[in-house]
C-alpha cells in the first residue's frame, strides 16, 4: 500500500478568473487508488485559509511515498514550487505530474521541470494505481526498473534513450470508476459555500472525450476524440448522491461536448424530470455548441432544470471561424442564441477569443459588432492562449520558450504576441466588456436577475487589472 499526497498549485493571486472549486478529475483518481487499497491525502492549495507554508507543514507530518501534483498550463510557477519543496522537505518521494498541462507536453515536460521525476498523460485512472504500488514495493528505485515503468499507460519517465512516453489508456467503460470520492472533492464545504458566479458549483461529467478538431483546443489528449458516456442510471444515482447526502441545490455540468449526442443529452433531460431530481443546473465551464441545439432540446434542458449555458462563438469573422476549424457558421450561432432566449428562460453566455493569430483588428471589431447584435445576456471577451497539444498552440511553442508558458492567462496577452499587437487586443479587450455590458438591458439583467454578482466583478476587475509587462 502506497501513501500518496494529490496536489493542486496555487494559489494565483493575479489570475483572478481561477477559483476554487471541487475537482472531480482528483475526486475519480483518489476513489481509484483507495479501492486499490492505496491511502490519499489530497490539498488544494487555493483553498481559503491555507498560508504560504501549507504544503511544508503537510510534508512535514507525515511521509508519503508518491507526490502527484495535477496542473493547467497557467500553474507552471507554482508547480516549480511545489516540486522544490517536495524534493526540500521530502526527498524519499516520487513525484508525477498529471492533468491537462502535461498532457500537452508529452515528453517534453520532463525537460520543462527537470526535477520532476514522472508525468502522467492521458486519463490516470488506469496507470497511477500501478505506479503506486511499485512505489510502494521499490521506493525510488522504481525510478531504475525501466521495464516496469514501461508497462504504465500514459507514463511520461527518463531512460538510457531519452525520455519516453508510453501509449496513452481511456477509460473505456466509465461507470466502472465508480463514485468519486466526494469527501476528498471537500462537496460538503462547497455547497455552503458559492464558488462561481451562478452560485453552487457541483460538478457533473456525463462524458468523456471530444471529436472536433478546433486548432486552439487539446482536449483529444486527455480524454481522447471518441465520446464516451456514463449511463443515465450512474448520473441519476451520482445526482441523488450530491443532493441527498451533501445538501446540494444545483450542479454544473462540465463535458467537452455535452451535445456531441444529441439524443443522449435529451435522454439525460427526461430522466431528470421523471425522477423527480429536483436540482437546477448549468453548462457554463466549458459552454455547449449552440449549433446542435433544438427547440426541443432547449424547452427539456429547462424542464430538467437548466438556467443557464454558455455557448462558444469564439470569432465573428468567419476567416478566423475556418483559422480555428471552428466547422460552424457564424449567423446559424446567433440564431440559436436568439431561439434559446424565444423559447425558453435560460440565460446565455457568449464565449469569444480575442488575438487569435491572423486575426485583424477589422475582425476582431467584427467580432464585437456580433456580440452587440445577439440576444447574448452574458459575454466573456478572453485573449488567446497558445495551449500546448493545441494545433496552433505546438505551432507557436515550438519556436519559443518554455518560460513563455508561465504567461498564459485569459486576461494577458501571451508573450508570444508582439508587443503592438499585445496592447492594442487587451485595450481591445477592455473596450468590448464596456461596450458590452454598459447597456441598459444588459446591464440591468446582470442586476435584478444576474447570478453572484461577488463573483463577476471579481473577474471584471482581472480583466481591468494591469497587465503583467504594463500592458
């Protein structure tokens, strides 16, 4: 048996947007090792209340024989901190580097953080497990047994030959996975306390795995481009679970592409309403694709409880939509939208990405023009981040560095832009969330009927904020 610390870095004090929020991805890996008879201590270092010494003082307590830090590209600088202290205050540990970053990366991450020891692609259910327990049999001498670590789906170690990067592992039948492990998750503190700007977040994932081929996403290669789905029975019994045993008033699903099945997604609708489950709801994380919605699809989703989805627009030129592989018209969005808020009282959220590369300042104008002419109540104005395993995110990285990547965030222009182009999209950025939301209707909606106004003055203040390099 394995004694394992989950991490997540933190905090960022700049990036407002970031919050925190329950984390299923570790909640499905800490129910995965403990039925493995593996012991987990998970932290969170966003969490409220934890000082700067908070990882030292857990190091400190106790011995652990593997470290998995979990990481999104905007967090490279605190996983260089927390792998400094790991290798300070605990030496006897391995240490491996999981979520979407290194997922990105591949093997290239282990050049990126040269004293992190292992990295996990990919989906970890199937591989961490067995890394646990031959750390638990060797220590760090597992670190030598190259044809074990050979045999782990997703592992990303050094050997003899350079680093390597085993074939990555999907889940295939997910309902196998059981229920996350919602104490870890920390659900009970999480629905006293409102984490976004809707209020509860609970998450919710029906599916996994995502089939479009948009050029700045890296989704494929995490949770691959086959859709895979829970059964309408395993939802029904994680819903009743969240709202029975934790007092959870609402949830929020976060898929890559709830809609990838249409037929799937109203089947999940109906099953709320016969059941009788009670809670609302809201696709607002990663937002749906407005163009497989249907008048019936949105008049169930707000039977079963929906109030609120995002949709990504992304671009309103469609030279940048075609740049993008975006494979939708930009008119059939804004008529999806309008249908939405004709048939039904869900507010909606437009998502668009400003400064994509080849993106003229005529379009991203364009782009703005649109916003101002949807029936959109919401719309969030992000500046392009170049993602690694992202098309176009591998393109620009490949010819800068690594550094560059501690940059990325949704409100500062990335290093990799020219420092024109850089200033002239977050003055861009600025002038569209005014122009956008200092409008009676819009602004009043946000009022009387909006959701954690807290919360979204939060993020409107990062978008306001200096950005880093003056800009």
């Amino acid at each position: 048996m394995a004694n394992v610390l989950l991490l997540r870095p933190g905090p960022d004090k700049l990036a407002s947007r970031r919050k925190f929020v329950p984390d299923l991805g570790i909640g499905y890996l800490s129910s995965t090792l403990k039925a493995h008879e593996h012991r987990v201590c998970f932290v969170d270092l966003n969490a409220p209340g934890l000082g700067p010494d908070a990882l030292a003082n857990v190091l400190r307590s106790e011995c652990f024989d593997l470290v998995g830090i979990k990481a999104f590209s905007n967090e490279t600088p605190h996983v260089v901190d927390c792998l400094q202290t790991v290798k300070s205050l605990s030496p006897q540990s391995v240490s491996i580097l999981g979520g979407p970053h290194p997922s990105g990366m591949g093997v290239r991450v282990l050049e990126q953080f040269p004293q992190l020891d292992l990295a996990q692609v990919s989906e970890a259910e199937s591989g961490l497990p067995m890394l646990a327990a031959l750390v638990a049999e060797h220590g760090r001498d597992a670190l030598e047994r190259a044809d074990d670590l050979a045999s782990i789906p997703g592992l990303v170690y050094r050997s003899d030959n350079g680093a390597q990067a085993n074939e990555r592992a999907l889940v295939e039948d997910l309902d196998s996975l059981g229920l996350p492990d919602f104490e870890a998750m920390n659900l009970r503190w999480f629905v006293k306390h409102p984490a976004c700007f809707f209020g509860q977040y609970i998450p919710l994932m029906t599916g996994r795995g995502c089939p479009m081929p948009c050029t700045y996403c890296a989704a494929r290669l995490i949770s691959g481009r086959q859709r895979r789905v829970h059964g309408l029975d395993y939802l029904l019994e994680y819903l009743r679970r969240v709202r029975d045993d934790y007092g959870a008033s609402s949830f929020s699903l976060i898929d890559d592409h709830f809609l990838a099945e249409s037929q799937f997604a109203l089947a999940f609708c109906n099953r709320l309403v016969d059941e009788q489950i009670g809670l609302r709801w809201q696709c607002a994380s990663n937002g749906v694709r407005a163009e497989m919605l249907s008048e019936e699809l949105v008049r169930a989703m707000e039977r079963s409880g929906c109030r609120f989805i995002s949709v990504g627009i992304e671009s309103g030129a469609p030279r940048v939509l075609e740049l993008m592989k975006r494979r939708v018209d930009v008119q059939t969005l804004y008529e999806k939208i309008a249908m939405v808020r004709r048939v039904s009282s869900i507010r909606v959220c437009g998502f668009h990405v400003l400064g994509f590369p080849g993106e003229t300042e005529q379009e991203r104008e364009q782009t703005l023009r649109g916003s101002l002419r949807s029936r959109l109540d919401y719309a969030d104005f992000l500046i392009f981040q170049p993602f690694p395993g992202s098309v176009i995110g591998d393109r620009m990285l490949g010819s800068m560095a690594l550094e560059t990547l501690a940059n990325i965030d949704y409100d500062r222009p990335t290093t990799a832009m020219d420092p024109q182009t850089a200033l002239q999209v977050k003055r861009f950025q600025r002038k569209a969330y005014l122009r956008f939301y200092l409008r009676p209707r819009v602004l009043f909606g946000a009022l009387v009927r909006g959701p954690s106004l807290r919360i979204m003055f939060k993020n409107l203040l990062s978008v306001f904020m200096p950005s880093r390099g003056g800009r």
